[in-house]
C-alpha cells in the first residue's frame, strides 16, 4: 500500500496543497486506479501526471483529499502505424490518508 508520509507530516501546515501534490505526482499506474477510467484497450501512459486539489478535510481517522488528476493515455487502435496517439485524459478522485499510519487509499471518482 502507498504511503503519502509528507502529507501526513504537513498536514496543519501552508505547505500542504503543494506537497501532496508532490507525493501524488510521484505515483504511476501501478499505485493510482487509473485504469478504471481509460476506454477499453487502451493503456495509461506512465509519464508525467499533474494534480490539483479540489477540497479536503480531516476526519477522525482519515485525511480527505478530493484530487484532479491529468495524465495520458495511450490510444490502442489498428492503423496507427508505429506508434500509436497519446490522449491527454483527467478523472477526480477520493484520497484517505490514514492518519496513524500515513497509508493512503484511492478511488476514482465516476459519473
């Protein structure tokens, strides 16, 4: 499990927006559930991703984080010679970081 250890550490602080950003942007695909919302066939491209924070809040166990997430996605189609086209793709999702053991959850937020 992902721990997001900075985060817990800057929790009360200015500096939290920014370093969970941080944190965020050091995961790939392996870590964040960003395949439940690519289109069937294609594969996330585990490059650069960007975050921002939409709202968060503490609860007693839990820090919440409602986060955007941009990424790519790597188009799977058949006459797209050798290399195939990159789309820019987002999704929101539900961050909880545990508060004693600083582990965090994820969840794709779907429409």
């Amino acid at each position: 499990m992902a721990k997001m250890l900075d985060s817990l550490r800057d929790w009360n602080a200015e500096s939290f927006e920014q370093t969970f950003k941080s944190e965020m942007e050091g995961f790939r695909k392996d870590v964040l559930p960003l395949d439940d919302v690519i289109d069937d066939g294609n594969t996330v491209y585990d490059g650069d991703l960007g975050v921002t924070v939409i709202e968060f809040a503490e609860g007693d166990q839990f820090i919440e984080v409602r986060a955007g997430v941009y990424f790519a996605e790597i188009v799977s189609c058949c006459s797209c010679g050798e290399s195939p086209p990159i789309d820019e793709a987002y999704c929101e999702m539900n961050v909880r970081i545990n508060k004693s053991t600083a582990e965090a959850e994820f969840a794709v937020i779907k429409d």
